[in-house]
C-alpha cells in the first residue's frame, strides 16, 4: 500500500466514531438443533442479512461479525478468503478503516475484489478498499453517501465496470467505470418505480452483472407478478443524468407467477452465471425461490419453493457453491435454533443438512463442502459436513486481533 494509500485509510478510521445497529437475529445466537419443520411465515418486510458468502471460480469469501456480539461498539465485521480448490480460510479484512456498520464484499471472478464499509456515526460516506492479490495490498477509494446494508451493495464486471447500491435519494445505483473514487448517478428507487410500474419497487435490494456484463438491479415488488429483477431496456447503462427517464425493464425471470410480494434477498455473478435468491410472501405465508439465469436472455431456472415456518427467518446465505457452482445455501434462525437449506441447482429440491453446529452464524458452500462458522469474541470454529458424512466436523479455528473498545 502507497503511504498516500495509507493516510487515506487513516482518515477514513479517524472518522468512524460510533456504529449503526447490527441485526442481531443474524449474528447471535448459540445452540444446536434443526428446528420445526418450515411452515408459513407472518407478512412482513424480510431482512436482507449481512453474513453471507460467494464462491466464484478461483476462491470463496464470507462476511460476518465477531467480538462481543452484544455490543454494537465492541462488534467488527470481518472478511475470510479460501481458494476455491482447498486450502485454509485465511483473515483479509482491509486494514486502516472501524468495521462496526458492517461490511459489504464484491467478489468477481477475475478483476478486483472490492470491500465497503458501511457508515456509523458522524461517517456520511463509505469508505472502499480494493485488491488484486487476495487482500495482500489495497488500494482505497471511496462513495459519496452510504452503501446499503445489504450483501450484494457492490458489484464488479468483466470488463471491470462497478456499481454501488446506496442510500441517496431514497436508494440510488451508482456506477464506475472502474475507479472507486469517480461515481456518477444511474437510477433511483423512485425511477425503477415508474419504469416498471406493474412490480411495485419499494426499495433496491442487490446490484449485479450478467452474463452480456450488463448491469441488473434486485428489487422489493409490492404487487404480485415476477421476482423483481430488472435491467436498461436497451442493454447497457444510460447515460449519465438520464436517470429520470431510464428504459428499465423486467428481466423477463419466466418463472411461476408471485401472488403477493416479493424481495430479492442476494444476487450474484458466480461461476455458473447469474445467480439470485427471493423471498416471497403471500398473506401469512413466506417462501423462498433460488433463481439461475438462463444464456444471455434473461430468462430463469428456479428451485421449488421452501415454505418458511414462522419465527424462522434467514440469518445467512451463501451462493456459488456445488460441483457446478449453482448450489445455494441460507441458514435460518429461531432464538437460538439454526437449521441449514440447500438447493443444488434448477428444479433440485430444498435439503435441511443434519445437526447444524451450535452458534452457527454464517456459511459457506465450496464444491461439495459446506462450512458452518462459529463465532466466540476473537476466536472462529469452522465445521465443515460433506455428503454422506455422518455429522459435522471441525476443521479449522481462528483467533482475529479484534481492539475492543477502539470505536468508543
């Protein structure tokens, strides 16, 4: 890292002074058992939870928070790497920057990975940090407003485009040609609204690239119809300013009809392509749909439905994983229940993985391997099950210099 590099990251640490709230359903929690079985669910707004991970061709990532989970103040977000053909989880949280908000991760499969912090206290922006050697060095940049708290607020393409899902205006996507300092403005919630009016959009959700390396947004739809996945008409962003009058459409998902409403909880570009996961609710009822986009088209595969029971929201995701890079995986929560879903791709049904390690609060999916992680202040059990094992087994712990009381 340049010392110019360095002292900008300083700045930016200086600056974060406090926190935002941390979704506790999401990162507490220690006890074993699968649960009830899924059911129906009361009509709420879902939360789209910040642990989660993406494994693309040549590695995985996770996020997740570890210290004293309680404490908002004493809570930091950590980034783990591991090559997606073996090796160990290795730390590589970008140094120099307070973590507390919570941390969001753009994984491509080549380019750079790029890291947001999200805002707490007087912090109004969000800082970013890149890396082209797997969190070796980083290079800092920065957004003009605050990231989204949702995992899938940035995204990088293949010709090393990025955007960043941000809380301006309401929300608005931003886009760069590849510099993490210069932004501009593409569409807001409130454009998304009136170009596609028969969904509904409420709010954005998740920003991504497709296989053309065209940009999509994930939205909320109020009203019944199709998972909101949306991108320009034309192909390609508008030019900049013409957000007031962007061409935007429905990706054209081709999957059954949603009879109430619909949130889209992660999308991703992962080694099989574009990859997303909704929740949808009808009445008192909730369900989730893996979704898998087909060729260049738009058009989607879908999983079955996995009814969700009431009081069992989902706490953490993971996409990418599987022989073929399809698999989804989501851990919901209850008090202190975990049970553990996966799908391994388009049509193959839902399966709750056996005695989920006590505390379990993230995961991973990493070809036929799925991690559970552990969190107990600095220190991280990973247990790993693998088909026909006969339970979990543990396969790594890790202890993370975390300086309590240095957001205070």
């Amino acid at each position: 890292m340049s010392r110019r590099a360095a002292v900008a990251l300083v700045v930016a640490a200086v600056l974060v002074v406090g926190v935002v709230a941390i979704v506790a359903s999401s990162s507490s929690g220690s006890s074993s058992g699968s649960g009830g079985p899924p059911g129906s669910a009361a009509a709420t707004v879902p939360v789209v939870p910040l642990p989660s991970s993406v494994t693309v061709a040549a590695r995985t990532s996770v996020v997740l928070p570890m210290g004293h989970l309680d404490d908002p103040a004493n809570t930091f977000w950590q980034l783990f790497l591991r090559p997606t053909g073996g090796g160990a989880w290795r730390l590589e949280t970008p140094p120099g920057v307070a973590d507390n908000g919570g941390l969001v991760v753009s994984l491509p499969s080549a380019g750079p990975l790029t890291a947001g912090f999200l805002t707490s206290a007087d912090l109004h922006f969000s800082p970013l940090a890149q890396t082209v050697d797997g969190g070796s060095t980083w290079t800092p940049g920065q957004l003009p407003t605050a990231l989204v708290a949702v995992p899938d607020a940035l995204a990088t393409g293949a010709g090393g485009g990025l955007l960043a899902l941000v809380a301006q205006t309401g929300q608005s996507v931003l886009a760069s040609d590849g510099d993490p300092t210069a932004w501009r403005t593409e569409v807001s919630t409130a454009a998304l609204a009136r170009a596609v009016p028969a969904c509904g959009v409420t709010r954005i959700t998740a920003v991504a690239f497709d296989a053309a390396d065209q940009p999509v947004v994930g939205v909320r739809c109020a009203r019944a119809g199709e998972p909101g996945v949306l991108t320009p008409a034309g192909g390609g962003m508008p030019r900049p300013g013409a957000t007031a009058a962007t061409p935007w459409r429905d990706l054209e998902p081709a999957t059954p009809a949603v009879p109430g409403t619909s949130t889209v909880l992660r999308l991703d570009t992962t080694s099989a392509g574009l990859q997303g996961l909704d929740e949808q609710q009808s009445g008192s009822s909730a369900s989730l749909v893996a979704l898998w986009a087909q060729g260049v088209n738009g058009r989607w595969a879908t999983s079955p439905a996995l009814s969700l029971a009431p009081g069992w929201p989902v706490a953490a995701t993971a996409m990418g994983g599987g022989t073929g890079g399809t698999e989804t995986a989501v851990l919901l929560a209850s008090g202190t229940a975990r049970r553990i879903e996966e799908t391994a791709g388009p049509g193959a049904p839902w399966t709750a993985l056996p005695g989920v390690p006590a505390g379990t609060g993230a995961l991973a999916a990493t070809g036929t391997t799925t991690d559970a992680f552990v969190v107990s202040g600095s220190h991280l059990a990973v247990w790993s099950w693998t088909p026909g094992a006969t339970g979990w087994s543990r396969t790594a712990t890790l202890t993370v210099p975390i300086q309590y009381g240095s957001s205070s």
